[in-house]
C-alpha cells in the first residue's frame, strides 16, 4: 500500500489550531501520530477504489490523490472527535472524495495518468460461463431458475 499524503500535506491544507485540537487533548502542540494513522486508513480506502483500474501501487501518484487523502483523513480524525467542530464540510469533502473515486473505478473519469488510457472499465454485467450440467462454474453466482433444462417439459 502507498500513502498519498503525508502530514506536511495535511498541515499545508488545514489550519494548525485545527490539527492541534483534533490530535493532542492538552492542546499543546500537533501530534503527528493520529495524522499519519488517519493518512494511511485514508489512504488504504483510496486502494481499494483504484485496486479494479490500476497496478498498485501508483508509482507517481498525481496531486488530486493528495487533496482526496487529506480531505478524507481529516474526516477521519473529525469524526473521531465530533464535540470539538462541526463535521459537516468534513463529511461533504470526504463523499465529494468517494464520489469521484467511483467514478474513476467506473471509467467515467480519469486520474490523468498514462494507465488511465489503458484501463478498461469493470464489466458491470460479466459473463458467467456454465458447465455442460447447467451448474455455474463460480459458486458465488445465483442458480438460474428457467433454463432448458428446468423448462424441457413446457
């Protein structure tokens, strides 16, 4: 797994008083430790919506995947504390975020990078080959319930 930001990132973004309520309860200084660990879930999510469209992990990830880390860690760390700020841009800015990772692991936009060109959309109604019984090969599939079989005698 790649991380796509780092917490110099997450602080260039968000004000310090912020980050600093959000990670330390004296209130003293900012504490990397929370940031990094909300940076790396963040980042993990990020995977798993790119992990159907790309070969993992990205070897130049591009700059919308740091912005997209940042705002979903923050919502992490947020939503950790919710008495201390009102989370609702954080929770807009963190579905805008999973909004456009699925439509990237839809094809339906890219990342600008050169596997983008290459990548082909997920099927969204795959073919499921049958065996000469009848029976689907991948026991995930639901049986079918007409089939010449199940129909010979209509």
């Amino acid at each position: 797994m790649s991380q796509y930001a780092q917490v110099s990132d997450i602080e260039a973004r968000y004000p310090a008083s912020v980050l600093q309520d959000l990670t330390d309860p004296n209130n003293q200084a900012i504490q990397t430790a929370p940031i990094t660990q909300a940076l790396m879930d963040a980042s993990a999510e990020i995977d798993s919506y790119l992990e159907a469209r790309f070969q993992l992990p990205l070897t130049d990830p591009p700059q919308i995947l740091v912005q997209l880390c940042c705002h979903m860690a923050m919502y992490h760390l947020q939503a950790a504390l919710p008495a201390l700020h009102d989370i609702g841009d954080a929770r807009k800015r963190y579905e805008d975020a999973i909004s456009f990772l699925i439509k990237v692991n839809k094809g339906e936009l890219t990342l600008g990078i050169s596997s983008d060109l290459n990548a082909e959309p997920p099927d969204p109604n795959p073919l499921v080959l049958v065996q000469a019984g009848g029976e689907p090969q991948d026991p995930c599939v639901p049986q079918r319930v007409f089939s010449r079989s199940t129909l010979k005698d209509f």
